[in-house]
C-alpha cells in the first residue's frame, strides 16, 4: 500500500488539496492509498472552508482511500481552535472520525510526524538494505516574518530526541536563521536554539548537521570574499556549514525522509519491484511545486533553481506550475538587457533547459485563476525536443500523472519529495 505523507503550515488553498487528492486517479497506483496529513500553523484555519471540507468528503468516501488526519493541538491552542468542541457540534461528525489532535507539548505533534515515517520506512527497507537512520529539513523561510522556523526547530529537537540523524538544509531566507546576533523581544531566539540543538545533539552519538546554500549565503552578506578570493563566512552561528548546493543535494540522494514547512513524502510499495515491465531505481524523485508569481519574491526562481540543479545531480526532477505561479507564462517578459535590472526572466530559464535530462516542466490550468487562453499560447509557444512539448499541459483528466512512479526509462522509483515553493 503506498503511504503518503504531507506536512503544512500554510493555508491549503483549493487548488493544492485537488492536486494531491488526484493521486486516486493514478493508474500505476493499483494498491489502496493510505494518506496522513499533519496540519499545523495557518493549515489549521482550512478547516473552517467548507469547500476544502466537501473535497476531503469525497475522498474519503471512497473506500480504497484511508486518510488520517494529525492537527498541532499546541499550535491550535495558540490560535484559540477548539477543535475538539466542533467534533461534538458538527453535523457531519464522520468527517472527523480520522482526526487526531496531538499537542500537550510542543514536540508532541513533530514526535508522531517523525515515528510514523519510520514506522512505515523500517518495515518497507527491512526488504532491501537498511536505511540510513536519517532525517533532514528543508528551510526556505527566515525567522520571525514567518513561524516556519520555529516548527523547523521543533522537528529538529523532535528527531534528536528519538535518537536520528538529523540534518538541516537552508536555501533562500532560511539562511536569515544563521545570524549571529539575533535578539529578538518577543519571540524565540532561533539563533540560540540552534546553537543549543546543535550541543545537545552532537554530545552523544547521534549528530544534528546544519548546512546552508552558500549562493544565498553571499546574496544576504553571511559571506565576505578574503584576500585568497575565496569567500569564508561571517555573522554565523557555529556549528553552520556554508556549502556549494551542490553538496547539500548530495544529501536529497540517500533514501530518508526531509520536510520542509510545506511538504510531502510519497512512499510507493517496494513489492513493486518485482514487475516485469520495470526495474527498481531505489531512489526518491522530486516534484517542485511552484505557486507563487515570479519577480515579486524569489519563490519561483529559488524553486526552479534548485529543480535544475537536482535535475543536473541525476535526480529525477519534475516543476509543476499552479495557482499563482501560472504567472509565469502570462504576457511577454523583457530580458534584463531591456528592462536594465539584473533579473532572471523565468520562461527563458525554461526554454533553457526544458530538454535537460532528468528535467520536466508541467503547468496545471485546472487552477481557474484566471483566463488560460493567453497562458496556453504562451505555453505551447516554448520549443519540442521529438515532439514532446517543452512544458506539458495538465487538467483534471491528466493532473494525476505529476505522480507517475516510473520515469521514461522504465525505472520505478522508491518514492518522491514533494516540496511547495
């Protein structure tokens, strides 16, 4: 039975829930599906849309779906939710016959995130070699602006108590939570949580490993170039690596569970190794969600970004275009030569590098965000390498095949990384 995983602190907006919700169409997918969500931050105010509520009703009247639902009674009490008052009140009490709130501790809900991961991976890797006892974070948000690097820290504190491997990946403002100096009034000071993860972890025999992008390190001044030409850091807590990218996708090839604040983990039955048809790869794919308009943040550069440099590391990379990252293809661009501004132009990256082995674009007009007339041409607009389009096109008859479990080689993968930009 494939086991998935998603974890969130954003709100799930409408178009994201169908996205994973379409995983019941995948026909490579024969097996029952066994979904767990962990709801914690603002995901928790999606509870109170009645039109998210009506699509996980759907779902789960199908009976070869199980979903179970893990809310952060912690992060609820925060927000004043009773969710365990709208259970007694609410008519349709069968929807939250598999909702579970965890959280008298802050660690309570992270602990269950963590075991029940492992639970599932010590049984399904007892049939291959035995996995690494490994878990990692993928960071992309600064401290304070955003409480995802508060719930990073719990994960992380969380692991280390149950005797993991952990390791901390920190890509675009996720480097912000490395500043020496912090000192915050009113909030948690991650620096020093860190610091203090870091003594506590490393002091026995399991590690915390701590490991930042050292591109984005140098955009943000964590970096100084020395008289060498070499660029070493500064304002860094110890403990921090600062490292080409490259090295830290080193770490997405080994088979362990990374989250990051909005994310998931697929695991597909390993018994499916066993077909005729395929061979196993033994490895994890990536699927790059990109939600977010380009140029006003560095959302969907950072995230295509990392794709291609995955991609380029021989993982098997997907970028899915949804919602507001549909952006991307509307209207005509101007290149940093005619706007005189040092800016990427994102459909030029993509006509880049559309053909890249190990790379797939896909955009999901399904998002009815706004007219696709224009979206569609500019889309079809990008190049064909033997016919296949440059950027595929997916609706709610073919969404599902963002999740395909074999590759154009005829490989089946162990599972797939998803993670929200």
């Amino acid at each position: 039975m494939p086991n998935l995983f998603f974890l969130f602190s954003d709100y799930i907006s409408l178009v994201r829930m169908k996205l994973i919700l379409s995983l019941t169409n995948e026909n490579q997918l024969k097996d029952k599906l066994e979904l767990h969500f962990y709801i914690t931050g603002e995901a928790l105010f999606s509870f109170f849309n009645p039109e998210i509520i009506d699509i996980i009703k759907k779902f789960q009247k199908n009976k070869n779906n199980l979903i179970f639902w893990v809310l952060d009674g912690w992060e609820s009490q925060l927000r004043g939710l009773d969710f365990r008052k709208i259970y007694n009140t609410n008519e349709s009490n069968e929807f939250f016959e598999n909702i579970d709130v965890i959280g008298d501790s802050p660690y309570d809900f992270w602990d269950h995130l963590i075991s029940q991961n492992y639970s599932f991976l010590n049984y399904e890797t007892s049939k291959l070699s035995k996995i690494l006892h490994n878990i990692g974070f993928f960071q992309l948000e600064g401290p304070y602006m955003s409480r995802s690097s508060v719930y990073c820290t719990r994960f992380l504190k969380a692991a280390a108590n149950m005797n993991k491997n952990t390791e901390l990946y920190a890509y675009l403002d996720g480097l912000h939570m490395f500043h020496s100096n912090q000192n915050p009034s009113e909030f948690e000071n991650i620096g020093n949580l860190l610091t203090k993860l870091s003594k506590y972890s490393n002091s026995d025999e399991i590690f915390l490993k701590i490991m930042g992008c050292s591109r984005c390190a140098i955009a943000r001044g964590y970096c100084m170039m020395n008289s060498d030409g070499f660029y070493s850091p500064i304002n860094v807590i110890d403990s921090v690596e600062i490292i080409n990218l490259n090295e830290i996708i080193e770490r997405f090839k080994h088979l362990f569970p990374i989250f990051s604040a909005n994310s998931g983990m697929i695991y597909f039955s390993i018994l499916k190794s066993n077909s005729k048809t395929f061979t196993f790869d033994g490895s994890y794919s990536l699927l790059i969600v990109i939600s977010n308009s380009p140029y006003h943040s560095e959302w969907a550069f950072g995230g295509i970004s990392f794709a291609i440099a995955c991609a380029n590391n021989g993982i098997l990379t997907k970028v899915l275009f949804q919602d507001k990252g549909l952006f991307t293809f509307i209207g005509s661009t101007l290149t940093d030569k005619d706007f005189h501004e040092p800016v990427f132009n994102i459909k030029e990256i993509i006509e880049a590098t559309y053909d890249m082995e190990n790379l797939k674009y896909y955009a999901d007009l399904n998002s009815n965000l706004i007219s696709t007339s224009n979206i569609r041409e500019n889309i079809e607009g990008i190049g064909c390498i033997d016919g296949l389009p440059g950027v595929q096109i997916l609706n709610d008859n073919n969404l599902h095949e963002i999740f395909s479990i074999s590759d154009n080689y005829n490989q089946i993968h162990l599972g797939m990384r998803i993670f929200f930009f």
